[in-house]
C-alpha cells in the first residue's frame, strides 16, 4: 500500500505534463471496485463518504439496507477505531497515514472534476486523452481506498480481516508502469515545475504533495 501510494508523485508528473496530448494515453478501464472500496473507508470509520444532501444506505451481510450515520460521537474521548476494533488516540500513525491518503483522493476527485470541465469547454479535439486521463484518476481514487483498507487494518488482524482489506497485487506496479510510460514522451526534467497550470493541473499538484506526506 506504501508503495502504491508513494507513486503518486511520479505519477503526476506525467498527468501535468502529458496527459492534456490527445490520443497520448492508452484506454484505461474504470474501476469495478469503487463502490466496495467506499463500502470499506466507511466500516473503517476513518474515511466517511457522504453524498451534499442525501442520506446513504449500506447493504448488510444479509442482502438487507439500513442506514448508516456519517457521525457516531465514538471519538469524542480523543479515540478512533481500526478495522479490527483497536481503539487508538486520533494523533496515532495510522490516522495520520488514512487522513493523508483520503485528502490526496479528494484532491484527485478534484483535478477529474476540473479535468471533466476544461474537456467540456473545449470540445471533442482533445477527448480521446482526456477520456483514458480521466480513467485512470477515477482507478487512483479506487485504489487509495484501498489503501485505506488497508491501512486500517493492523498486521494482527485476523486472516479474514487481512484478506478483505488485502492491497490488490500488482496495483503499485501498474502505477509505476503509467509513470515510465508518460515520462517517455517528456523531455528531460531540467527544473522544477511551479505548480499551478490550471484547474485540473493544480489539484493534481496538491493531490502530490500530500501524497508525499503519507
């Protein structure tokens, strides 16, 4: 999961720099398993997702919904629960590591919002790339709650708790892969970039920075 999140900022590299070039990148598939990473971030109480205005059910094991708060006063005394129900202080490590992960997926969440609008803004020209750019943020915001789950979840959880919230395999070298590929179509970094370049180029700015700090 650490290394998964870790290149991000190479990543992102090559989405500010690259990923505006029509029919540079390959279609990328968008990810099935979105809502289940949110089904998780929400049982692990770190990573609450709410959508403006609405309530949100969650299946149960039995197939039946009930509604789940977006607060539960548990922390009030200064404590959050893990995955496997350890209570730590809120200052702990593993909170710090959720809450930084979970601010990079919203800073994604905001450079595809912006990413989506320039592309209205500019037509069809350029859709091809931003289409298949596009996609592969949406994977990157599936996979960081994944992280989480993983994250969440101590080393002495339990076999079944391990499984469940296993980091998929493979997942930090596909993201390695994206780099080296947009990376080839760049000329040599010779200095640093300021960040900034847009909308959609500025979140992903921020999205790097504080994947640095998990």
């Amino acid at each position: 999961a650490w290394r998964g999140v870790h290149a991000l900022p190479g990543l992102h590299r090559g989405l500010h720099q690259a990923g505006m070039r029509a029919g540079m990148l390959h279609a990328a598939r968008m990810p099935a398993g979105v809502l289940h990473g949110a089904m998780h971030a929400r049982r692990l109480g770190g990573l609450a997702l709410r959508a403006a205005g609405e309530s949100r059910a969650w299946a149960t094991a039995a197939g039946q919904a009930r509604h789940v708060s977006v607060y539960t006063r548990t922390g009030d005394g200064g404590t959050s629960a893990l995955f496997n129900g350890e209570r730590r202080p809120k200052t702990d490590a593993a909170f710090e590591a959720l809450g930084a992960v979970d601010e990079a997926n919203s800073f994604l969440g905001l450079a595809a919002e912006a990413l989506e609008a320039e592309g209205a803004a500019e037509g069809a020209a350029e859709g091809g790339g931003r289409a298949a750019l596009l996609a592969r943020l949406r994977q990157v915001q599936s996979l960081l709650l994944d992280a989480g789950s993983a994250l969440a979840t101590p080393r002495d959880s339990g076999d079944a708790r391990l499984a469940a919230t296993a980091f998929p395999e493979g997942a930090a070298d596909e993201l390695e892969a994206w780099v080296d590929e947009m990376d080839s179509a760049l000329p040599p970094l010779a200095n640093f970039i300021l960040p900034g370049g847009g909308p959609a180029a500025a979140a992903l700015h921020a999205a790097r920075a504080v994947a640095r700090r998990a």
